[in-house]
C-alpha cells in the first residue's frame, strides 16, 4: 500500500548515484520512455524503501532507474528512460596546477 506522500524527489537518489556518475546527476535531464515527459532527475519521485533506489517519472510513475548495491557490485538499470541528457557548459571540475 503506497500513498503520495511516500517518495522523495531526485535529490534524495544524490549520493547513491555519485559513485557511479562523475557528474551531479541532478541536474541531467531524462526522458521517459512511457510517456516522453523530458524532465530535470531532480523533478523524479524517488523511493528508498526498497531494497535499493527506484525513481519515477513525475508524470506517469513509469520506473526511470533502479539502483542497487549488492556486494560490493552495484546493479544500474536505466531501460525506463529514452536518454539521459548532462550539461557540461557548467563544469566546474578544474586541473590543478603543478606546484
Ligand atoms: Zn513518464
């Protein structure tokens, strides 16, 4: 039994998902590929209780991502999406200088 109230949104999925992607996923745009409602991953409901990471298009629920971490491998399926869009014109990541 599931009410409304029981997701977070994308930002909750953050810290799983940093250790597979190098950049902040957050900020990316996915498409659904149910209804192909293009949104922010930030905008996806999110839902931690279950044995991994499950997010959901804001517009229809149809599953975008799952993640799950199961013995030191973790298990990324990302079928429920068309693509997944990162903007790089922001890239903050810089090379250090040698010293
Ligand atoms: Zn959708």
């Amino acid at each position: 039994m599931s009410s409304d109230n029981d997701y977070l949104d994308g930002n909750a999925a953050a810290g799983e998902l940093s250790s597979i992607f190098a950049t902040d996923i957050t900020a990316a745009e996915g498409q659904c590929a149910n209804c192909g409602a293009t949104k922010r991953f930030a905008e996806a409901h999110v839902y931690m209780q279950t044995p991994g990471v499950v997010a959901r298009c804001a517009a229809c629920e149809h599953v975008l991502l799952r993640v799950v971490n199961v013995r030191h491998r973790i298990f990324l399926d990302v079928r429920g999406m068309t693509f997944l869009s990162f903007d790089t014109s922001q890239d903050r990541r810089t090379v250090q200088a040698a010293s």
